[in-house]
C-alpha cells in the first residue's frame, strides 16, 4: 500500500477539484449513511458478523464513512472524480483533524475495501469487527463536523 497524498497537492494536481458548495447534495448523503448505519445496527443485531458477512459489513461501513467525507467536502466546495476520488477523500480526514492513525485506518479501509471489490478478497470476522469499532469511533466526529455547517 502507497503512502497517501495530502490534500492539498491532490487538489494542486487536479484530483480534487474547487466547485459551488452542494448542500443538498450533501444532506442526501448524510441522510443516506444514517440509514445504512441503522441497516447496519438491524443486521448485525439479527445475524452478529461472521466469515460469511464479513466483507458486506465492512462495504457497508465503507460507504457509510465515504458518504459523509464527501457530504462534508460538497459543503466546502470539494469534489472527486475518477481514479484516485476515494484516495483523495480519505486524504480529507486530515484537513477535518483527525489523527494520523484514523486517516491510516481509513486508508487501509480503502485498500481493502478495493480488493474486496475487483480483486476477490476475503476479509475475516476479526477485521469487520476492527472497521466496526473505527466507525464507532469516528462516525460522531463526522456528524459532528457536518453539524459545524449547519447541515
């Protein structure tokens, strides 16, 4: 896994582009991460993460983290296209003060998440409940920075 870029030269080389703040755009994705976040909570309570489920958890979660990483970045007038989008907003954790081991933690998210989708890779029951408990820590500081919008 390659050292992520920092957002600033990501938007200096064009993967992040300057465009007019979108909050309704925004607040559509808000709206849909809680409610895959409260299909999340429904699932796990009924069918508890295993070997079998695992890898649509953690897709789960991925989502319900990008969407609000976008959302708040279609606030600030930031938007991703095309290959290195994902890279560019998990690089945006920085810019909204999360620590270093979160942005790490999401990035590797990211990598896997990505070999889960085109490479077929199995991810474990221990690995869903790692990016479980990330969410659980990280998903109130997103809410939180959105609150900080206005949204």
């Amino acid at each position: 896994m390659k050292l992520l870029k920092n957002f600033g030269k990501l938007l200096k080389e064009g993967k992040v582009k300057t465009q007019t703040p979108n909050k309704s755009r925004a607040n559509f994705l808000i709206q849909e991460a809680k409610k895959t976040r409260l299909f999340l909570k429904k699932l796990i309570k009924n069918f508890e993460i295993n070997n079998e489920n695992s890898n649509s958890i953690i897709k789960l979660i991925y989502d319900i983290i990008m969407e609000l990483i976008r959302a708040r970045m279609l606030l600030n007038g930031f938007g991703t296209t095309g290959v290195g989008a994902h890279e560019a907003e998990v690089s945006y954790l920085k810019e909204l003060g999360f620590s270093e081991n979160e942005v790490q933690f999401a990035d590797q998210l990211r990598y896997f998440r990505n070999g889960i989708i085109y490479y077929g890779k199995i991810l474990d029951k221990e690995y869903a409940e790692k990016v479980l408990n990330f969410l659980n820590r990280i998903y109130p500081k997103l809410i939180k920075s959105l609150q900080e919008k206005n949204v």
